[in-house]
C-alpha cells in the first residue's frame, strides 16, 4: 500500500532505513519487528506517524546501547529496565556534529523518536496498576497490547508480516475495535485503553466490538483516579478533542455514552437534553457537538476546548418566564467551571487562562450592532485583545449550529471590516493615555492612589471617544484638569 508523501512520513522511513542498515549482519538481523501505529496507519493509507516501535525476542536495552555506540544517535538512549524498554531519538546533526556519523543518510531536523521493547508477558494485581513484566515471546507480547489493528508485525529485515492474534488484518479490513484478551481483562489492567478504543474508532470511522464495548461500559469507573492520573486522562481527551469535524462528534458522542465522560468531567452531563429557547434548533449538548463539527482542522487545542465549553454554564442558568428561556451570566458560570475542569485535568496555567478567556467573551462579538459607532467597536477590540481571531471563529462555529437567519445573526464580515478600518488608522488595543502617571501626578498635584488609575482610565476613554488624539499631551491636560475638577470628591 503506498504510504502518503508527508514529512512525517518520510522521516519514519528513513529512520527504519538507518534501522535496517545498522543491524544487517548483526546477531539482530531478522529478529526486529515493526509494531503498532506504524503499520496500522500505513495499512490505512494514512500517514505514517514519527514515532517508531520496535521488538524483539531479546534485549532491547542492550541493542538501544548498541545503536547508540554505532552513532544512530547523539544522546543516550532512556532506558526503563523494569519493562525492558528504551527510548531512542533518531535524527540528523549538522556541520562538523555529523562528520564520521556511520549513516549519514539526510533526515528532517527533528528525525524520529524509537522505542524498542523486548518481547514480554504482564501480569496486574487488582490493587496496583504497574504490572509484574517477565521476558515472554512475540505472541506473548501482542496479546498485552491494547487492540488487535496496533498488533500486526513486520520483520524489519525481511518484510514478512506475521498476525499473531489471527485478527489484526481481518479487523484493520472489517474497521473493528477489537482486545486481543477478554476485553474486561484488557480495560482492567489498563482502564486507560478505554479512552483509546474511543479515539480510535472515532478517529478511524471504525466500529467498536459488542463484547468491547460492553466491557467498556461496565468497567468505566474503573477510570478514575488514582487508578488512572488525570495527566494520562487529559492526554487521550485532548487527542480525541483534537479530531476533525465529524470524528470529534462522534469521540465526544462514545464518550457520553459508554459513561466514561462523567468520570472525570461530570459537569459535563448537565449540556445533555438542557433545551434552548426559540433561536436553537437543538439542546446544549448536540449544539455544541454541531458547532464542534465547524471547526476548521487547524484550530488550536484552547480555541477547541473553548468553544467545546463556551456554554456548558448553561444548565446551571437556565430560567424561563412569559417572555422566554433565558440564561443570565451563563458566561461567567461557565468560566468558573472550565477553570475548575481544566484545574482537574492538571493542564497548564496559560492553557487555563486562554480557555477560561474564550469562554468568558463568546458572545461579545454577538453583541455588536451596525449602527455602533467608532468607540463601541474599539471597546470590543480592546475587550478581546489577543483572543479576537480565536472569538470570531468561535462565534461563526456557534451561529453555524443555531436557527438564526441571516438578518438575525450578527453581521461578523460587517464588523470584522469595521475592525480592520479602525486598526488600519491606528492599534487599537494599544490605544493608551496621552500622559503617563508622573505627568497625570504633575498636572493634578497629587499621589500615587485609586485616582491616578481612574484619570488614566479617563484620558484613555477621551482617546477612544475621539475627543483627544493620541499623543496630544497639552489638550490631556487641559481634559484632566476639567474632569479632576468635577470628580475630586468621588
């Protein structure tokens, strides 16, 4: 099958080339394999990922070191001699780094990251979720993997492919999610495969089997931690969060059902069968997974988390009276709430900050009306700052999946030009006061104090307003002097 022309793809191949080479006529020559993703995704005719797994009956720490001395690699392999694992980065050096290297074979920049395991058997105890490992044969190790399409095999040096389950390529073929052990057993000793059988048959439109998918929905609790840590739930949810239009429907959509979701985002469940007023055609839950479905494939993990909670402080709001359904400050409770999931989830303080942000101002641009004038517009720009590309994609996502017309949604080409013109005379965002506050001190003749914060606020509203060009420090002061005036005794 032809694997396609990507630089992922091509950094693989020559990594498993150089792999190749450095162990022909060795005592490893014919006893490497190809395992997992590699082939599944080569099969698929997807692009390959740049990251390569390896066995073999024998030890792997030992043939990482060997790679290693026949300069594969500039660093150490890392080694986990409790699993017999090691990891190897496989990649180009520049200039006088790479005169004398063995295989000088040009690679991207980056190259690729191998892990080489040695063949083994694991074992778990109910109570601890580190297995017991022994050294074990090829089919011992494919049948402790998580899912019979990561289990095909193929012989570095020979390219046989070996189907040790029996059901890798008849399940790569039929589009099946399938253990290779009793399901139960597999979830059990790993609760975490349960968030990969759902990536994975979102991401591959694959079907996930009867007996595994009763297995998940049984041991779904067995997810929470600390069996499992949130770093490790977080990891495969944004994964499954970062899959296209469609397939990331269809991720969230397993993910509600098989009851997964409510262990570790139970704030979650409330957006499903929370019904809308007139202006939605669906709850908060199926309209946030449509207007999931509109996100372009290049959005950032924060933008999609934001628009992925930017109502879920709906069901907390919700009121309903003569005049409608309505959902008063659902901004901010939904804010508090991502911030708490997200705090949870261990992501970092920035990723907090910028979805947190996103939720809090989803619908400032909703409220922009044609016939705002100039300040208006430049309160939103300053308003949403940095955020405001990310804001305008969220908010074409989220009228995508409502029941407006045109006439009543918001005009978002209409105030982006508006945008555009203002930024064009001048940077909005870093409009600022004419005088700084030594000369706002100076002219008032006072101290440091809440009101020298209240006359820079001041003279930077005049400058919004119109009513005082930037940088015009003598009409400032006659303003500032006016205003001080009449607002001293506040």
């Amino acid at each position: 099958m032809t694997v396609p022309d990507d630089s992922a793809s091509q950094s693989a191949e020559r990594a498993i080339h150089l792999l190749r080479e450095a162990t022909r006529h060795t005592p490893y020559e014919g006893r490497l394999y190809l395992v997992g993703g590699l082939l599944r995704d080569r099969f698929l005719g997807l692009p390959v990922p740049n990251d390569l797994d390896l066995v073999l009956e024998g030890d792997a720490i030992a043939l990482a070191e060997f790679l290693y001395k026949k300069r594969l690699s500039t660093h150490a392999p890392v080694t986990y001699p409790r699993f017999g694992t090691a990891m190897l980065h496989i990649g180009r050096e520049e200039g006088k780094e790479a005169e004398g290297r063995l295989f000088p074979t040009p690679m991207d920049a980056e190259g690729s990251m191998v892990e080489l395991v040695s063949a083994r058997a694991e074992s778990y105890r109910p109570d601890d979720r580190k297995p017991d490992v022994e050294r074990g044969t090829l089919k011992d190790d494919v049948f402790r993997r998580d899912f019979t399409i990561n289990t095909l095999l193929e012989n570095l040096h020979t390219g046989e492919q070996l189907d040790l389950t029996g059901r890798a390529l008849e399940d790569l073929q039929a589009g099946i999610i399938r253990t290779p052990l009793e399901p139960r057993v597999t979830f059990f000793d790993d609760p975490l495969r349960m968030l990969r059988a759902i990536r994975f048959a979102a991401r591959f439109d694959f079907h996930i089997e009867e007996a595994t998918w009763a297995a998940i929905v049984a041991e779904a609790e067995r997810l929470r931690p600390p069996v499992i840590s949130y770093e490790r739930i977080r990891e495969e949810f944004v994964k499954i969060v970062r899959l296209p239009g469609p397939k990331v429907r269809r991720g969230l959509e397993l993910l509600l059902t098989s009851r997964l979701l409510e262990q570790f985002l139970p704030e979650m469940l409330p957006m499903a069968g929370c019904p809308q007023n007139e202006w939605h055609l669906y709850d908060v839950w199926t309209h946030t997974l449509v207007a999931m479905e509109h996100l372009p494939d290049s959005a950032r993990t924060e933008l999609r988390l934001g628009l992925l909670w930017h109502d879920i402080g709906k069901p907390a709001t919700r009121t309903e009276d003569e005049k409608g359904v309505h959902f008063y400050g659902h901004p901010q409770v939904g804010m508090e709430t991502a911030r708490a999931m997200m705090t949870r989830l261990k992501f970092s303080n920035d990723e907090i900050r910028d979805v947190t942000t996103l939720v809090r101002l989803h619908m400032r641009l909703g409220e922009y009306r044609p016939d705002w004038a100039d300040a208006p517009v430049k309160r939103l720009i300053r308003d949403c700052g940095s955020y405001l590309d990310d804001l305008f994609v969220l908010a074409r996502c989220d009228i995508a999946a409502t029941n407006l017309s045109i006439g009543q949604a918001v005009d978002l080409d209409g105030l982006r030009a508006r945008i555009d013109a203002l930024n064009a005379i001048s940077n909005v965002v870093q409009i600022e006061s004419p005088l700084d506050g030594n000369e706002i001190m100076e002219t008032l003749g006072i101290g440091p104090g809440p009101h020298l914060r209240a006359a820079k606020d001041f003279l930077t509203n005049e400058v919004i307003e119109g009513r005082l060009a930037e940088g015009d420090k003598e009409a400032a002061r006659k303003q500032l002097r006016r205003w001080w005036k009449e607002h001293k005794g506040d």
